[in-house]
C-alpha cells in the first residue's frame, strides 16, 4: 500500500508551475548544451577522420568526446543547480503541502530562495549538507535495502539484484526530502536536523522501500516512455547524416528523456517522497538504536555530528558578538 496520492502531487505540481517552468527552461538549456557540444565533436571528430579516410570513426570519438565535456561542466554546476533550482521548488512544497499560501509567478521563485538562504545562509552549506546525507543513504540502502529481505520469496534472488538498481535509484531524492524536513522544521540547524532525519528514515526504511517499488514503475516507465517518444523524431534528424545516425541519434534521445525527466518527473518522485517521509514519520522520535547503527555503518553519520557541533559553537560566538556590538 502507497503513502503518496498522485492526485494531490498532481495539484501540487500544477501550483508550482512557475517553478517546473523553471527547471525545464535550466534543463532544455543543459540538454541543447549536450546536443551542441556532442554535434561540434562529431563535426571535428568527422573532419579529422576525412582526412585519414574514415570519417565514421571520426565522428563517433569526437561526438563521444563532446559528450564528456558537457558532463564535466554540468558537474561544476551541481552546487548551483541544487541551491538555486531544486531546494527552492523544495521551500515552496514544504509550504504548500503544510497549507501555507505563497506568492504566484515570478515571485514565487525569488520567495522560495529566500527561504533557503534564511535556512542554510550560503550555497556551500547546502551543497556540504546534502553531500553528507547522499552518502549516509548510499551506504545505509546498500546494507539494508534488499528486495530478498523484504518480500522473503524462494528463488527471488536473482530477479532482486536487478530491482534492488532501480529501487535504489528512485530513492536517489531522498536527500532532498531530508532537505525539506530541514526547511519544515525550522531547523537553525541544518547538520543535527538532517541527523534526526536520517535516522527516523532508518527507523522506518521498509515503508520507505515498499513505496519506492512502486515509485520505481511510474518513474522508470515515464521517463522510457519519453525516450521512446523522442527517440524516432531524433533519429530522423540525425539520419539526414547518415555516417552519425546510429550512435547520436541514441545520445541525443538519452539527453532529452534526461531533461525531461529531470524537468517534470523528478520532481513528482521528490514529492512522492516528502509525502511519504511526513506521513510515516510524523509524531516519531528518534531510535536511539537506529543511531547507533547508522553510526557504525557510515563515516558520514559521524561527521554530520562533528559539523553539528561546530555550527552551533558558531552561532553561539555570532551571537555573543552581536550581543557586544550592541551600543
């Protein structure tokens, strides 16, 4: 049984527009980059190969080489993307699904930054936060989330490997959910409010789990079935050069199903998610049992305890300094 309405993500969605507009305008702009930069490959790669005789070849290690560069550069612009794009859309879910009003247009956009910059002051912060909550969930999914564990069916094993990929793919936004119980909650904060929830995600990781299975078909199914729609049209273009069909036509397709989902169906995944986290977990304290465990499995736990405690040692001297600036 789900923890999530699709009806009520569906509205929420729909009153965040602005926001969705938003992303798909950054991630239409990313993808045409990859378009751009892997066509400009294969065009030098296709010069060079005319001249030793196989422009094919030529075209195929210089579209791929394009390719990669695009991936490198949207790699630096990761902390940007998250800080600006996906902790503001955050900022306003939190507000609409606790039955705040927020602005519309425009201004929602610039109201929800603001938030996140009262919440976690600077890009860096942020971006150092979510690093750490990405990698206490890497490490915890990998030693508890098995299918085999949760659904104890004989011969299932080999059908669980491949499930347990995409399963723990779909739980890839969980950072983000954790970001919005920071937001939610107020926290001044942000290290020991992520801790507290990464353990109330422990405590309940088989809801979690059982709702990702279901998360996993819609998300998956959507985003190949973008593929599949995009992928014809691409084809026909890239077949006006028929030396390059076969491998950018597949590349290009790939980039716009990515945009796409990146744009729109990620974040219906992320709110799926949120729903889930408050549903479940609402009224729960953290188990200290659960703590001790994340503790012994994840590096990260600790350093989130560590940065907790520095960040209040901050505030507590910001604050002292402040009180002696006073005329």
């Amino acid at each position: 049984m789900k923890d999530f309405q699709v009806s009520s993500i569906i509205g929420l969605m729909r009153r965040t527009s602005p926001f969705l507009i938003f992303r798909f305008l950054i991630y239409f702009g990313i993808t045409l980059g990859y378009v751009l930069a892997t066509g400009a490959g294969a065009s030098v790669g296709y010069t060079a190969g005319a001249v030793f005789g196989d422009t094919g070849t030529g075209a195929t290690w210089g579209g791929f080489i394009g390719f990669g560069l695009a991936g490198a550069v949207m790699y630096f612009l990761r902390e940007y993307l998250l800080y600006m794009v996906k902790a503001g859309h955050i900022a306003v879910l939190v507000k609409l699904m606790d039955g705040s009003q927020i602005p519309d247009g425009r201004s929602q956009i610039g109201y929800a930054q603001g938030v996140v910059k009262e919440r976690f002051a600077e890009s860096n912060v942020l971006f150092g936060v979510d690093q750490l909550i990405k990698g206490v969930i890497k490490v915890f999914n990998r030693a508890f989330f098995t299918l085999a564990a949760v659904i104890p069916i004989p011969g299932i094993e080999g059908v669980a490997k491949l499930m347990n990929t995409f399963i723990r793919l779909s739980l890839t936004y969980l950072d983000e959910v954790i970001l919005a119980y920071n937001i939610r909650t107020r926290s001044d904060n942000p290290w020991a409010s992520s801790r507290t929830a990464l353990i109330l995600y422990a405590q309940n990781y088989k809801a979690f789990f059982l709702n990702a299975v279901i998360l996993t078909f819609i998300i998956w199914g959507l985003t190949l079935g973008v593929f599949l729609l995009i992928l014809a049209p691409i084809a026909g273009l890239v077949a006006l050069f028929p030396d390059l069909a076969g491998s950018f036509a597949l590349l290009i397709a790939l980039a716009f199903a990515w945009g796409v989902k990146q744009a729109v169906i990620e974040p219906f995944a992320m709110t799926a998610l949120m729903q889930v986290f408050f549903k479940i977990t609402q009224d729960q304290q953290p188990d200290p049992e659960w703590e001790q465990k994340l503790g012994a499995i994840s590096n990260q736990f600790g350093e989130l305890k560590s940065k907790a405690k520095e960040w209040g040692h901050s505030r507590q001297e910001q604050e002292v300094e402040g009180k002696n600036t006073v005329p």
